[in-house]
C-alpha cells in the first residue's frame, strides 16, 4: 500500500515544512508514500467557493475517480490512535493499493471532494491551519504504523 498526500500550494512556514519532511521520513520506513504539492490556479479576486472548487478540481484530477481517498475535513469523523490504526490495518488487509490524502488549502475543501471521499477524516474540533494539518496528519499515521508494528512510540 501506498499513501500520496495532496498538498494546494507550497508550505510557507519553514518550521512546519521541516516537521513535515521529518513525519514523512519516519512513515516512509513503513511504507512507501509521495508528497505532492499542487500550484492552485485562481484569480486573486475570485470568490471563496470559485477558488474551492479550483482547488477540488486539482484535487479528484490528480488521483482518478475510482482510486481511495480520504479527505481532512471539520465534518468528519474524529479518531484515537488505535481505531486510526486499526483503519489503516483494514485498508491493508483490503489490499488497497493507493490512499490519497487530500488536503484544502487555506479555505478548506470544496464539498465535492468530501462527497467523493471514501473516508471524511477530522482530526480535531479545533480549527488548524491547512500546513499545521499536513503536519499533523503525517505524525498521526506515522503513530499509527508505530501502533501496528508493536513499536513503543505511541504511549
């Protein structure tokens, strides 16, 4: 199984881009994954829900219809460490082949990506910044994989 996670636009904050690079490092040793990070195309004086939609289009362009995808949303379902593993153990045992991760920018997702997603993934009732949930999102499966492995760094 692979991951790609589907990053709009570069990571400005070079801490968090550091924290990324470490996240997707230590998960990579437990399987294979990709970040990519796509340019979002929009007029500066487009309106939220045109820029979105740009976005959306980027987003379910680049990993196909039929491909598994989880989208980071606020409307999603919330996870502990265990049952997060678990989910991640279940996609394996499935054989799924790829998992986009797909993450909005700084206005969220478009609603079509989420009624697209397999999985609607909330990481918190808090509001995070798009890059502070890449971050995030890659330390959280990181931990998940550690769970699964019987590794100690989850407690």
């Amino acid at each position: 199984m692979k991951f790609i996670f589907l990053f709009l636009g570069k990571t400005q904050e070079k801490y968090i881009d550091t924290a990324i690079s470490d996240y997707a490092a230590r998960l990579g040793r437990y399987l294979p994954l990709e970040l990519i990070v796509l340019k979002e195309k929009y007029n500066r004086n487009a309106s939220d829900g045109v820029v979105k939609q740009a976005g959306a289009e980027l987003l379910l362009n680049r990993c196909g219809k039929d491909s598994f995808k989880v989208a980071l949303d606020l409307s999603g379902r919330q996870y502990d460490s265990n049952q997060l593993a678990n989910m991640v153990q279940n996609w394996q045992d499935r054989s799924l082949q790829t998992v986009y991760f797909l993450i909005g920018g700084h206005l969220g997702l478009h609603p079509s990506v989420v009624q697209e997603a397999d999985v609607v993934w909330s990481l918190s009732k808090l509001t995070f910044t798009h890059e502070m949930t890449r971050m995030i999102v890659l330390e959280q499966l990181y931990r998940a994989c550690t769970i699964n492995a019987g590794q100690n760094y989850h407690k």
